[in-house]
C-alpha cells in the first residue's frame, strides 16, 4: 500500500490498536508507516519457501520514526533535555 493511500485509510487510533505492545510514535504523523500498510510477512516467507529456510522468528518491541517536534511532546521528549529518558 502506498503512504498517501495509508494516510487516507488510517489514524491514529488503528497506529495504536496496531502497535499495540510495541514502544513507538503512534500520533497523526507516522501513521503511513502503520503495520496493515505492508505485506504480511509470514505471506511473503510463505512465497519465498524455495529459497530460504526460517530458523528464528523475531518480535519487534521498538521501532523509532522520525523525530518528534516539540508541538508534538514538548521539550522533554528530546536528546539533552535534562528530563529526557
């Protein structure tokens, strides 16, 4: 699916019910890269079975996008504010 087409489709509400568990950006802004935005993996694995061999299956628990603005999470949120974690 395109990024345009994910924007149109999606909101913030589908990032968060998508990503749920995993600690990323789930606002307006980075909801062209929601997960129902990319082929299935397990489909794509499926397909490609005569030429690779799945020995581990990952989990992703983080995933970073961007930047965020200060608008978006205020100065806290940002590499050598005192508070930023």
């Amino acid at each position: 699916m395109s990024r345009s087409k994910a924007k149109r489709q999606y909101n913030s509400m589908d990032m968060e019910a998508q990503t749920k568990g995993v600690e990323c950006r789930k606002d307006k802004g980075v909801v062209d890269e929601i997960p129902a935005a990319y082929k299935d993996i397990d489909q794509v694995m499926e397909n490609q079975s005569d030429l690779v061999e799945v020995v581990h299956t990952l989990k992703q628990v983080v995933c970073v996008k961007g930047g965020w603005t200060d608008d978006e999470c205020g100065l806290s949120c940002k590499p050598g504010h005192p508070s930023f974690k």
